[in-house]
C-alpha cells in the first residue's frame, strides 16, 4: 500500500444509502481496494445519517440522492448543512443527469457518479481525491485566516506609530 501524507491512516466512510443491494456492491468495490485503509459506516436514511455525523467523525461521505425520507438535491443540502463543508461528500446516485451533477458540484459535493457506471478504480480515486482537495482547501482557508489577522496587527501597528511613514512600491516611487 503506497503511503499517502495527505490521507489519514484510516479513511473513515459514512455511506448513505437505502438499497441493501448497492451498498453491498460499494462495500465490495471499498474491498478491492490496495490505496488505504477503511471503515465503513451506514446510515440507510436521513434521519440516521444525521445522527451518525453529529456523533461521529468522518473523512468522507459517499451519498445516495433518494432516501426514504429525502431526495434529490435536498439530500445534499442538508447533508452539506450538516457537515459545515467540512467533510467531502461524493454524490453516488442512479439518476444520470449533467444538470443535477452540475448542481449537486455548485451546492459542495466533490464529485458526482452514476452507479453501474463507475469502476472501483475511480470510484477510489474519488474517494482520494476529494479528501485531498478538502484538506487543501482547509488549509488555504486557514492561511488566509492567518493572512488577515497579521494585515491587521500590521495595520494596528503602523497607525501607532505617531512618526510619519512613508512607503515606497517597487518602482521606488514614495507615496
């Protein structure tokens, strides 16, 4: 198994999904898989699926659209409420649609599949993929946090100062 900086040990995986028939056949394409280690929770509506993320912590969270007891894009909504867009979500779904998988990218998933249609080569880099992608855009968040809080002691600092101050750009030009 090829070591990985970016993934966790242990990718921990909520699936959302009603059908006992995919998941298993999503559990067995999680089970051909040499990339990393994984743990696989279930939630099959989305009552459970909010109760598991509000109790426990996952890397990823692979989602079905149509529950029992939510579907379509409001599935994800909510899921992506609930997460705070801290946790990437991959849309799994049987509806083959450009314009829901266009929506479902814009509303905070990180990818859209067509069940039947993916392998489990791409189905594991998707997986990969989307946590990478989450945690670098984390860390830009909190650089640019970072980034903002020293531009404003910067700015604290320089109105102190009773001196005059002057600057100059890079063409050497005063202002």
């Amino acid at each position: 198994m090829k070591e990985n900086k970016m993934l966790p040990p242990e990718i921990k995986i909520l699936l959302v999904e009603d059908n006992p028939g995919d998941a298993r056949l999503i559990i067995e394409m999680l089970r051909s898989n040499s990339q990393f280690e994984h743990s696989v929770s279930i939630a099959e509506n989305m009552k459970s699926a909010v109760a598991d993320l509000s109790e426990s912590v996952y890397d990823v969270i692979i989602l079905d659209l149509n529950l029992p007891d939510s579907s379509g894009l409001a599935t994800l909504d909510i899921i992506v409420g609930s997460t705070e867009r801290l946790i990437p979500v991959i849309v799994l779904t049987g509806v083959d649609d450009d314009d829901i998988g266009l929506s479902s990218i814009d509303r905070g998933a990180e990818d859209y599949l067509i069940k039947g249609e993916v392998d489990p080569p791409q189905f594991l880099r998707s997986i990969k993929y989307a946590i990478e992608r989450k945690q670098m855009m984390l860390k830009l968040i909190e650089s640019e946090q970072r980034l903002k809080e020293e531009k404003i002691k910067l700015s604290a600092l320089i109105n102190s100062i009773n001196d005059e101050v002057w600057f100059a750009d890079t063409n050497g030009i005063f202002t």
